[in-house]
C-alpha cells in the first residue's frame, strides 16, 4: 500500500465540447444554439457537437445525415482545425508555464503531476486558479479533476463536465468508482461492453468484485487490466510533453539524381509510411520537415507547423510545398527525408471536415493491408510510376 510520501496528486484537464467553444469564440451567435461541427454534406461525419445536441442522441462520428434527422434544427459548421490547433497550442502554452510535468495526450486534454507542490501551496487551491487563467487568456472553458492517478482523474472528469471541478480524496477511488456504469472506464469499448453485460456486469462495483483469474480467463491479458482499473488502480505515469520527439524516414540513394519525377516518387512513398506510423501509434503531428541533402553533402532542411492531423493528403501536401522551397535543380540529390514532430496522442485518422463513410472506409482498409503485409503493400500510383534507384 502506499505510503504517504507515496500519495501522488494527478489533475486531468479537458476543454469542454472544444470544436464547439472555438467555434463560439470566432461567433457568438452560436452560444446556446445546438451546434454541430463536421462534414457538410449529408455523408459527412460529425467531429464535435455541442451539449445542446447531444440531448437529441447526436455524438462524434456520427454519420451528418443521421445526426440531422434526430436535431434537424441544429446549426452545422464546417470545421476549421487550424483555429483548433491554434487554441490548443495556445491552452497548452498557458499551462506549460505553471506547472512541472505535463502530458498532453490530446488535442483538448492534458494530465499534470503535481506530486510535491502541496507541501508549498494547497493543490486544490492552485489547480482551481489554473483554470481560471486558462478560461481568462483563452475564453474557453474547461473541466478538471484532481486525483491520486491518471485513471481516477479522466473519469472524474468526465463525471465533472460542463465546466466543472471534482477532487476525489486519496483512499476514495473505489467508492467513487463503484456506481458508476462499466462504459464510463476508459478501454472499455462497446464489444467488452457487450460482452461484461453478458456476464450480468452493469456496474463498475460488480467488475471490482470478479477474480481476477476469471477475467483473465474470459478476456485474456486485458483481464487483469480490467481488474486494476475497476478497483482504482494506475501506476502510470504523466509522459512529458515534448515536442521533440518525431517519426521519420529517410533514404540514401546509390546514384545521386536530378530526376524530380523520381523525387518526387519518393517523397510521397515516404510521406505515406510515416503517416501509417503516426496512425498506427494513435498520434496526430504538429510540424512536417523535409530534409534534403546534395551531391556536395550540403544538408537543407525546411519545416512547417500545420494543423494536428494524421491525414495522408494534408500531410503530402504540406511536404510537397517544402520540398519545392529545398530543391535546387541545378544540384544532384543524395539524400531525400520526411519527418514528423510535434505529436500528440489522438486518433483522427482522417478529416472529418472532408471525408465521407466511403472514404472513412477507404483509409481503414489501406492501413489493414499496411499492418497484414507492410508499408509497401499498398501506395499511391505516383510512387510507382518510376523506377526505383536502388537505396543504401
């Protein structure tokens, strides 16, 4: 059991129904109003809906059509992730200068570890004036819970919303848990859910209850993660935020070349590999760099910061434009490079604005025949209309 000097405090933040407060930022008129950000047609997809809407059953990645049918009264707004990412990295850079560590583990939440600052100030007291700074600086509004661990602190969030607060003492994890319904823990998805409420499981309490050996027989490793969960524990910790951390791919080719086609080939072969990545580790980049380095071993190198995405098209498109602004056609090429940075954990794998269930369906295909046979399984036709040079 942990001791005292062992009693860690985790505060969760998360910018209520985000899409929709920016939204209400750039225009007023849309305070109060059942608000639904996402496609505009009707196979659109829903990325955020205000509360308004959610009382007529409308959540995100609904399909538009059937979102409009149950509040057909409900404003529509094409989103604009740049104000987004704008506002998140705005939000981010207000709380990056108050606290010690922080993980922001998605566009629109954050976990902090204030472990050690009670002894100087009152937790409580200093994670409330937090939110208050960021509501004064930024406008938009935010919950918050404090807690012993990351779990703890993302439910009672979740609990706290709109706009609210939650302390959950030490000690209190499992009281404030057990009535609470199985699909309000994190990882439990509709199939687990299914499958829990088959075994007569509705409560997060009843969970707590089972052996754990029996979940573990029923669900396999993931069991014994259901068993920790259900009674309050989490030993994780709060990641760093950093914005150094990256994925990228470069190639160095056997003949230096000035074939732009080629280039140009490659370019988006690489791109497409590291966007598979980023999906693949459900994260969303900030910043695309393209590296290109000459027969002369001169080494140039441009950057862009761009909204957080993990979309094959914005991606490419960002790089095509740095690449342009690198190459010197008068110069043969060595060394071609594409690298993401600026990541946060999130899953949008494809604008929501933009894509259609059709083309929603066309990515998640593509990427199940990346994980089944590789990265090159499946490409673009550019990246194969030339003739590859053979590679270190």
């Amino acid at each position: 059991m942990l001791s005292l000097n062992d009693r860690r405090h985790i505060a969760h933040f998360d910018l209520d129904t985000f899409f929709v407060s920016v939204e209400r930022l750039k225009n007023r008129k849309y305070i109060g109003k059942p608000v639904i950000v996402g496609g505009m047609s009707d196979r659109g997809v829903v990325a955020a809906c205000s509360y308004e809407t959610r009382a007529f059953g409308v959540h995100s990645a609904m399909p538009m059509k059937l979102a409009l049918r149950l509040c057909p009264h409900a404003e529509v707004i094409r989103g604009d992730f740049d104000s987004y990412s704008h506002y998140s990295r705005l939000v981010t850079s207000v709380i990056r200068e108050e606290v010690p560590v922080l993980e922001k583990a998605s566009i629109d939440e954050f976990y902090m570890d204030l472990t050690g600052m009670d002894r100087f100030f009152g937790c409580s007291s200093f994670i409330a004036g937090l939110k208050s700074k960021i509501l004064k600086e930024t406008g938009l509004p935010i919950s918050y819970a404090l807690a012993s661990n990351k779990l703890i602190s993302k439910v009672a969030t979740n609990e706290a919303k709109p706009n609210g607060q939650i302390e959950i003492d030490f000690g209190n994890e499992k009281p404030f848990l057990a009535p609470l319904a199985i699909n309000k823990m994190p990882g439990i998805g509709d199939k687990t859910s299914a499958l829990l409420r088959q075994m007569g499981v509705e409560t997060i309490k009843t969970l707590s209850e089972i052996p754990p050996a029996m979940l573990q027989s029923r669900f396999g490793k993931s069991g014994l993660d259901l068993y920790r969960k259900a009674n309050g524990i989490d030993l994780s910790p709060v990641i760093p935020y950093s914005e150094q951390k990256s994925i990228g791919k470069e190639e160095t080719f056997e003949n230096d070349t000035i074939d732009v086609g080629f280039l140009y080939s490659e370019l988006v072969r690489m791109t497409e590999n590291v966007a598979f990545q980023l999906r693949q580790q459900k994260k969303l980049s900030g910043c695309v760099t393209v590296k290109l380095r000459y027969s002369n071993f001169d080494t140039v190198t441009r950057q862009a910061v761009i909204s957080y995405t993990a979309s094959d098209e914005m991606i490419l498109q960002t790089a095509k434009e740095l690449f342009k602004k690198v190459y010197d056609k008068r110069l043969l090429v060595r060394l071609l490079g594409v690298r993401l940075s600026h990541l946060i954990h999130g899953q949008q794998q494809i604008n929501l604005f933009n894509d259609t269930h059709q083309s929603i369906r066309l990515y998640q295909a593509l990427d199940h025949i990346r994980n089944r046979y590789g990265e090159d399984a499946v490409c673009r036709a550019i990246s194969k209309n030339f003739v590859k040079h053979h590679v270190h």
